[in-house]
C-alpha cells in the first residue's frame, strides 16, 4: 500500500495509540472529532442538503467503547441499518493514490484543508472503493455502492463503500 495512504489511515489510529500510553480507567477516551470543521474562509462551498444521501449526521453519531487498549465505534441502530445495503454518500475526495482517476480514495464530510490534516475523525469519512476510476475533483461528489458498517478494521476506519459507481 502506497506509503501515504498507510499515513493517513494510520493517523485514524491516533486515539488507540494515545490510550495505550496510560491506563484506559485513568483516562477520558475521545468520541472522535465529529464531522470536521468546514471553516468559513474555505473557498468550497458546505454540502448541500440532499434527501437521496446519508447524512453525515447519521455516521458521525456513532460512540466509541475501549476494548484491550483500544478505541472501538459502538454503533447505533441507525449506522447499522445501512450495513450491507446500496448507499450514496456525499463529500469530498481525499486521494489515496497519485493521479487523475482515482479507484481507491476516502470521502469525507468537509473538504481538506492541508494536505497533512485529517478534516475529522473516522466517523467522518468513508473509505470508497469504485468499479470503474472517478475523476479527482475539489467539489463534492456523490458515489453510490455497498455499504458496510467496520466493527473493528485494523487501519481505524468506521465505513467502507464497495464496488461504487459515481453519481451526478
């Protein structure tokens, strides 16, 4: 995997490194960093309200729990009624490789705002994987594909959309 896509998802980790370093009862774990911060000098506009897209309030609702010095979600009826269902989701790319058309890229709530910044948490991202290479844009996209709902996926992510196509 390609070097900055392991720094990335690695620093969704932080939270589980951060609570191995002093015992988990002695400290207050963080629920994450929500859905980001959309600043409002950033020269991208705030997603639009879409009624055929899961909300980002949806995902970004999930609880953690620590388990074994680690941070694990806990989600909530509403995150796992969309695992394993077609699903849209809107956001902004975040490439994980280098190039025009992107197969394998996360989407998030608010757009980047430096290239070595994660916008949010983990519940504020999805990891997509597409079935034929979208085209990296700055504006948000919408993709549609299966959903799954992570339980305890060793890079730190909460969601996953599989054989995903781009929708206008």
């Amino acid at each position: 995997m390609h070097r900055f896509v392991i720094t990335i998802l690695g620093a969704l980790t932080l939270g589980s490194a951060l609570a191995q370093t002093q015992p988990l009862g002695s400290i207050d774990l963080p629920a994450g960093t929500g859905a980001g911060y959309h600043s409002p000098s950033s020269p991208f506009a705030p997603l639009a309200e879409r009624a055929d897209v899961v909300p980002w309030s949806v995902l970004t609702a999930v609880k953690t729990r620590a388990e074994k010095n680690r941070i694990l979600p806990h989600f909530g009826l509403a995150q796992l009624a969309l695992h394993q269902k077609t699903q849209r989701v809107q956001g902004f790319m975040m490439p994980l490789e280098p190039g025009e058309r992107q197969k394998h890229f996360l989407i998030s709530s608010v757009p980047l705002t430096c290239s070595f910044c994660l916008p949010g948490g983990p519940e504020s991202m999805v990891e997509v994987k597409t079935k034929t290479p979208v085209k990296y844009s700055m504006e948000p996209v919408v993709v549609e594909g299966t959903f799954a709902v992570l339980n305890d996926d060793p890079y730190g992510l909460y969601y996953r959309m599989v054989d995903a196509t781009s929708v206008k």
